[in-house]
C-alpha cells in the first residue's frame, strides 16, 4: 500500500505540489488526470527520487517505509518502478546487459540468487514473445534509435521483467498509436494481482478505456481536487480541466 | 645527450617533460621483483628493467637478434632512444607467413630513478600476418622511452594492442613509426591506465593504396596523471582509409591530450579519414586538451574528425538507478558504454580479455 499525505515539493523557488494526499491500497489501479503543468511528472519524479526537486512537506510510505527517504535504487529494490515519459537512451549499453544488471541488482538486494544468462534470456525471451516485440530487441542498445512506440514496450519489457509491488506511469501512452497503447495496458493488464498496484498518469481518457483503473484523481495546480471511479475519467473527456483548476 | 623538448614545440604545447628532465635517472638495475606474466598460451618476450630476460622468455621463430638501425630522424625522442638503446624486439616474418600471437612484456621496478630505452623493429614480409599484444608494468620511479619501427609490407597485417599499466610514478613515452604498404594494415590500440606522465606518438604513412590504419585508444587517468596520444598520419597513396577512436576517462585532476594530424598528399584521391576524440570529465578539476589537425592537398577526399568534452549525463544515471543498479555501478556502467566504441575494433579475445581485467581492476581503485 502506498500513503502518500500532504506532498509538498518545489523545484527552485517554484512550489509544484502543494498538499498531494492519496492513498493506493495494494492490487488497485488509481490514475492520475489533470491539466498540463499540474504537478503530474513532479509527482511521479518525486515518487522515484531523481535529483532536482525538494521535498518540504510530507511523506510517501509504501509498504511501511518512507520512501522519500531512499536513494532511487532502494525505492526500486523495494519494489516501486517508473515507466519513464521519456525513456532514457543508453549509447553503448546492450538491452540485454541492461536488464539482467538490473534484474540481478534487484534480486541482490531482496536476498535472492543471482539469474545466469541462460536462466535470464530465458524469462526475456519470453517477455518480449508476450509484448509482442522483435527478438532483436534485446541485443539492441538500450532505447537507441528505438521509435517511440518502441521506447515505451521497452519500459514494459522492464517492468514485466523487473516485477515491481508497485509501477507508476508517467504519462506512458504519449505518442502511442492503438496498437501499441494496447500492448502498455497489456503489459500493465498482466501484472494486475493483489500484490500489484499503478499509478497511471495520463492527460488523456483513452488510455483507461484499456486500463480499467479503480480510482481516478484529478490532480490540478499541486493538489488533488476529485476523486472518483472510472466514470471520472469519460465525465473529464467530455468537459474538460476547466472549472476544476479554480477548486 | 639531446635535449628533451620543450613546451616551446608545438608538438609538445600540452605535456611538459620538465618532470622528466629534472629527475636524476640511473642505469637499470637489476630487477628482484617476480615479473606478473599473464597466462596466455602465446611465445613471450620479457624484458626487465629493458633487459629481455631469456629465462623468462620462450622461442619465437621470427625473432632475431637485437640490432639497433642507425636513427634517421630527427626527433628529439627518437635520437635519445638510439643514443641510449641496449636491446629491443626484432621480428621477421616472411611473406605469406601468418605467425600468430606474441606478448611482449615490460616489467620495471627500483629502489630509485631509473630509465631504459628499448628500441623494437618489426617487419612483416608480403601477405603476413602479426599481433602483437604489449603489456607495461612496473612500481617506483622510473622512465621508459620505447621506439618501434615497423613496416607492413603488401597485403600484411599488424595488430598492435598495448596496455599501459606503468607504475603510477613512473614515465613513459613510446613513439611508433609505422610505413603501411598496399592493402596492408596496421591496428593499433592502446588503454593508457598507468604512468604519472605518458605520451604514446605514433606516426603511420600510409605509402600503398588501400592501406589501412587504425589508430585507436582509451585512457582513464586519476589523481594528478597525465596522458597524451598523438598520432600522424600521412595518406601518400590514393584510397587509403584511417580510423581513430580516442576516448578519454579524467578523474581527480588528470590531464588528458590527444593531438591527432591528417595529411593528405595531392596524389591521395579518395582518402577516407575519420578521426573521434571524445572525453568524460568526471571531476571538476580534470582537464582534455584535443588538437585536429588536417592538412589536405588532394581535391576529392572524405575527412571527418570530431571532439567532444562532457561529464556523465545524470538523466542516464537516473535511468539506470531507478531500475534498481547502484549509484557506482550505474557510473560504471556508463563509463565502460563510452569506451565500447574505442574497444569495439580490438576484435582478437585474449587482447580483450587482458583490456577488461585492466578496466575491472581500475573501477575496484576509484
């Protein structure tokens, strides 16, 4: 379960969230909607630990530990993952490699054996025949020269790999066609199980038309301002931020 | 003796030698020290303290003796190391032989200042072929100013894979002077991690067409070291290509330099010339001096160098850290990715194999 209560962060001078309260009980599915410039990324940021932004009020506590307070690679260690809006490239660095670092780095640090290459290309080869992606795919460098439909099912192949308690997704159907924003809810899909919840940040519904989430929140000017069920979601399509960011 | 240059050259305008010149160096003395010879199946050269050591050392079928060529040239460098030569590698291979692997070893070490001077020939007759795999170590203070002369005569090939893992007091500068003849190729790499003061120079003429040259390093220096790699090349012949790959790695307040000139005679047609230096500083105080130089008398000619100067991207550490690799290893990793393309071309295993340990055990010093 992840507890996030009264969030306050800033970049700078500037305050982005100011009083983000939320709580995501294990095997359920919130997504986060709202308006640009709303804090969603910030949010997401804050939640992974990357440099950058100050935390001054609050905390997150998943699964009784107060995350904000871990280095990145403990935040994932202990079972949170990011599905990057923009998948970094890696020059030089093979998929492959890439993975099993960091599936071993992962395992390592819960106490579990280390996987071999061959016990490893084993899960990854059939990782990518369920994403539907290309064998070649992981001896490519990480994310270079991928298309961006390709970067985000590299983001899955993590994630289905990496098997995290808890994934947050910023934004992960930006630029997607159909297809492919079918194979990201796929991949999040086939993960769901008591153990497993998301944060889906999204600008848009249509991504939650293949993402069934349990709760949708309405993030706008650094605070949550609506909750509600799936039907939120089709209630913002049709009308739209306005009138919630005056809330 | 000739004097050592001096800032004033302009092939010298980034690395002092006054560090050198103003040591007191002795005559080698006898080494007591176990050499660390690497368990490699290949016929080895060991020299100790500049002195081959025949117990040591096993049969090689193309080497002959020791024998010194009157010094043509007059590079200040070079005319030292005739001056001071007392022994070297001299290899033979006739035409059509394809002779294998040999290690070519340099272990120093001394209770104080010391310096040698090995003077190396290679020849490889038509269609021959070659790799020799260098290795430099040593401990304390001492100054090794190595000359190679080699000629790849048509169609042979020459890999030349050194590793400089000098003493982290000690100096060394090795000047190579290559003649390349029709399609025949020299490949050289160097991964520079030792020597408080190094200068690897090498100069290829590419006097055939399709001769080729490839004239790659890695350097990854701390502390206060300094390393320099300078490179000519002459492109005499039409259709020759040159690559170089220069990577550097500068922690603490190491200075990096590479100097790389092109030189492109009117007779060179269709030269294809790519030249890539590249440098991660990993520290504020870390300095890369990078130095182009083209000069081209042809009219049809494809030229390419670049040079580029930055630190680690932290949206690249991120990436890897949020997936759970630690902070150091993250680095690590990303340091190793920016040498792949310097390291790539070293295709033979067992020289890979001895540039991976090298790089394995400088991450377990940083």
């Amino acid at each position: 379960m992840l507890e996030i209560k009264n969030l306050h962060a800033r970049i700078g001078d500037a305050e982005i969230l100011k009083g983000v309260t939320l709580t995501i009980p294990d095997g359920e599915i919130h997504a986060i909607m709202g308006p640009n410039g709303a804090g969603k990324s910030t949010l997401s940021y804050v939640l992974s630990g990357r440099d950058g932004y100050e935390v001054t009020e609050g905390e997150a506590i998943y699964n009784g530990q107060n995350i904000l307070e871990m280095e990145p690679e403990e935040r994932a260690a202990a079972g949170l993952f990011l599905a990057f809006q923009y998948p970094v490239e890696l020059p030089g660095v093979g998929n492959a490699n890439f993975l099993r670092t960091a599936l071993n780095a992962i395992r390592r640090s819960r106490g579990e054996e280390e996987l071999d290459a061959v016990a490893f290309l084993k899960q990854a080869r059939a990782a990518v025949k369920q994403l539907a992606m290309k064998e070649d795919f992981l001896k490519r460098n990480v994310n270079v020269g991928f298309s961006g439909g390709e970067k985000k099912r590299n983001e899955m192949l993590q994630m289905a790999l990496l098997k995290p308690g808890l994934a947050i997704l910023d934004e992960t159907d930006s630029g997607l066609d159909i297809d492919a924003l079918k194979i990201v809810a796929e991949g999040v899909n086939a993960l769901r199980s008591e153990k497993f919840s998301a944060l889906v940040i999204t600008h848009y519904q249509r991504l939650l038309d293949h993402i069934v989430p349990d709760v949708v929140h309405v993030l706008a000017n650094g605070k949550i301002v609506r909750s509600g069920n799936a039907d939120l979601a089709k209630e913002l399509e049709a009308s739209g931020y306005v009138g919630l960011e005056a809330a | 003796m000739t004097a050592l240059p001096t800032r004033k050259l302009e092939a010298w305008r980034f690395t002092d030698l006054r560090q050198i010149s103003s040591t007191e160096f002795g005559a080698p003395p006898a080494m007591a020290a176990a050499p660390d010879l690497p368990d490699l199946p290949f016929p080895r050269f060991v020299f100790l303290n500049g002195t081959l050591n025949a117990a040591l050392s096993t049969a090689f079928a193309y080497a002959k003796p020791f024998a010194p060529v009157r010094e043509q040239g007059a590079q200040p460098m070079a005319l030292i190391n005739a001056a001071n030569a007392k022994d070297g590698i001299n290899i033979e291979v006739p035409d059509g032989v394809d002779a294998g692997e040999v290690l070519l070893i340099s272990q120093a070490s001394g209770a104080t200042p010391f310096a040698f001077h090995p003077r190396h020939r290679v020849t490889l007759g038509q269609g021959a072929k070659l790799t020799i795999i260098e290795i430099d170590k040593g401990e304390g203070v001492y100054w090794q100013n190595a000359l190679f002369d080699i000629d790849v005569a048509q169609g042979a090939t020459l890999q030349h894979f050194r590793l400089q893992q000098e003493s982290v007091e000690a100096f060394n500068i090795t000047s190579i002077r290559a003649r390349i003849a029709q399609a025949a190729a020299y490949e050289h790499f160097t991964l520079t991690l030792g020597a408080k003061l190094s200068r690897t120079e090498i100069e290829a003429d590419l006097v055939g067409e399709t001769a080729l040259a490839h004239l790659n390093a890695a350097q990854l220096l701390g502390g206060a070291q300094h390393g320099d790699f300078t490179t000519i090349i002459r492109h005499k012949a039409p259709n020759c290509p040159s690559r170089q790959t220069v990577k550097s790695v500068l922690a603490g307040k190491a200075r990096g330099v590479f100097q790389g000139k092109i030189e492109v005679d009117q007779i060179a047609q269709k030269t294809d010339g790519y030249q890539m230096s590249q440098a991660l500083l990993l520290s504020p105080d870390a300095e890369m001096d990078i130095k182009p130089e083209l000069q081209i008398f042809a009219d049809d000619v494809k030229c390419s160098h670049g040079a580029t100067i930055g630190a680690l991207d932290e949206e690249q550490v991120f990436y890897l850290r949020s997936r759970g690799i630690p902070e150091a290893d993250a680095r690590q990793i990303l340091i190793r990715a920016f040498l792949e393309e310097a390291l790539e071309p070293v295709t033979h295993d067992a020289s890979k194999a001895i540039f991976e340990d090298a790089l394995e055990s400088w991450w377990g010093k940083q």
